[in-house]
C-alpha cells in the first residue's frame, strides 16, 4: 500500500510540472470527461 502512495504521488507531481511546463491540459488522464477549449474556423 505504502508504495502505491509513493507511486502516485510521484505522479501527481510529474503530471503537475509537465502542466506548469507545458500549460494546462497537455496530458489528459484516459476516462476524465473533460473538453478542452479548441478555437475552429467552420468551413463547410
């Protein structure tokens, strides 16, 4: 149990530098409902 603590709490704080690098939402977790804001130009 300990090690799976340890485990993900090295990657909530990978996750979270990646984010701080990277801006927010450049990984997104499978099976999170979450959209991320996309500007689009319609063309048809």
């Amino acid at each position: 149990m300990m090690a799976t603590n340890d485990r993900e709490k090295a990657l909530e704080t990978a996750l979270a530098q990646i984010d701080k690098n990277y801006g927010k939402g450049s990984v997104m977790r499978l099976g999170d409902n979450v959209r991320a804001p996309l500007e689009v130009i319609p063309t048809g």
